[in-house]
C-alpha cells in the first residue's frame, strides 16, 4: 500500500501555512509509518525509508517530526486514542463485574499489536533521541487518555475510585512493557519452548495480562 504522494508534496514542496496544512501533512506521515511497520520490524524503520515512501525527502519529513522516535511516538498516541475509542463501545456497561470489564480491556488491547509493540518499547526506544519538549507534549496526551481510560473503568467498577483507576493504568503499561516481549518470542524461542516440558515459558499475552490486571485492581479495591 503506497501513501498518496499529493497530501505530504505539494509542487517544489511548498512550506505548509496552516495547521489544517500541518495535520494533514502529520497524518499523511503517520499513515505511512504504519503501513511500513505492517512490512518490515520496528527496528528497521528510518526516517529515508519513509521519506521515501512518501516521495519527499528526510529534511521534509523531520519538519513535522524531529526523529524516528518522534514519529513513533506520535503513532503511539494515535493508536492509543483508537484503541479507547473501541473499549468504550465494548466495555460492559455501569456496575460491571471487575473481572469482566479487566478481560476486554486485555482482549481488546491484544487486538491491536501495533499498540502493544509501540507501548512495550516506550521507555527503552520512543523516549530516546527526542526532546524534552517532545517528550512533554507525549506524556501529557499520554496522561489525559490515561484519565479517559480511568474514568471508564472507575464508572463501572465500583469502589474503584478515579485516583486508584488511574494508578491501575499505570500498572497495566508497566505489565505489558515486561509481558509483550515474553508473548511474542523469536523463532528459536518458539522453536525450544515446544518441548513439552516448557509449557509454562509459553505466554498467552491476553490471558496472563487479565490475570496480572486482576490481581493489582484487587489489591488497589482492597486498599483503604
């Protein structure tokens, strides 16, 4: 799938003026980080491949991100914002069970990998090369979806306050930053964990991610 060229280069690469322009050009970026993440790793994704894609040059695309990790960032957030989107049309509604509302959260999240792999490489890889002010624009939309994920969860678990709703996201990015690796091994992982006498080294992401979920929303309801 090729991005269309038109929206990213106008004739000479004109500056863009607005910031209907800017977005427009900033989308056009992430959709075409999205599509090469869909083709090659993470890890091999550069600023001239995508540039490349995109039919402009490096120097164009660093006007609208200053780094790889920039635009990495960015497709974070985006996703992330996707991904509430569908948890609240799925999420059970008002008083819901603990266990229930846990096990979409965690099913729906294992849906979309994209999400996942960004968010588990966030502290060893997107927050690095990048500015303090990129950086501070990313935590800031990073805690105000975080508070929209609180506040769906604390509406329908009851005696789950808003406070400890947004400490239960905090712990969920620190889970799945340690599990989402385990869960998605190399070859030779797979390969030697096949043996039958491995079977606990083999990790259900979605399964063992409810679970850890679980166990930290009993405790923070068991908290006074």
């Amino acid at each position: 799938m090729e991005v269309a060229v038109s929206v990213i280069e106008e004739p000479g690469f004109q500056r863009a003026r607005s910031h209907e322009q800017r977005e427009l050009r900033r989308r056009a970026i992430l959709d075409a980080a999205e599509v090469l993440l869909a083709e090659v790793p993470l890890e091999d994704l550069g600023l001239r491949e995508l540039s490349r894609r995109l039919g402009t040059s490096k120097t164009n695309v660093v006007r609208y991100f200053e780094s790889r990790e920039g635009v990495l960032l960015a497709l974070l957030n985006r996703t992330r914002q996707l991904w509430l989107d569908d948890l609240e049309k799925e999420l059970p509604a008002a008083p819901a069970d603990l266990d229930g509302v846990i096990r979409v959260w965690a099913d729906t999240l294992a849906a979309r990998p994209l999400l996942c792999q960004l968010w588990s490489l966030l502290a060893m890889v997107l927050e690095r090369n990048v500015s303090a002010e990129s950086v501070r624009a990313y935590k800031l939309e990073d805690l105000e979806q975080r508070t929209r994920l609180a506040g769906l969860l604390s509406e329908r678990v009851r005696g789950l306050d808003a406070r400890s709703a947004l400490h239960l996201t905090r712990i969920g990015v620190v889970i799945l930053a340690g599990l989402w690796p385990f869960a998605n091994p190399t070859p030779a992982i797979v390969e030697a964990t096949a043996d039958p006498r491995l079977v606990d080294a083999r990790v259900d992401f979605p399964q063992v991610y409810a679970d850890m979920l679980g166990l930290a929303a009993q405790g923070l309801l068991g908290r006074p």
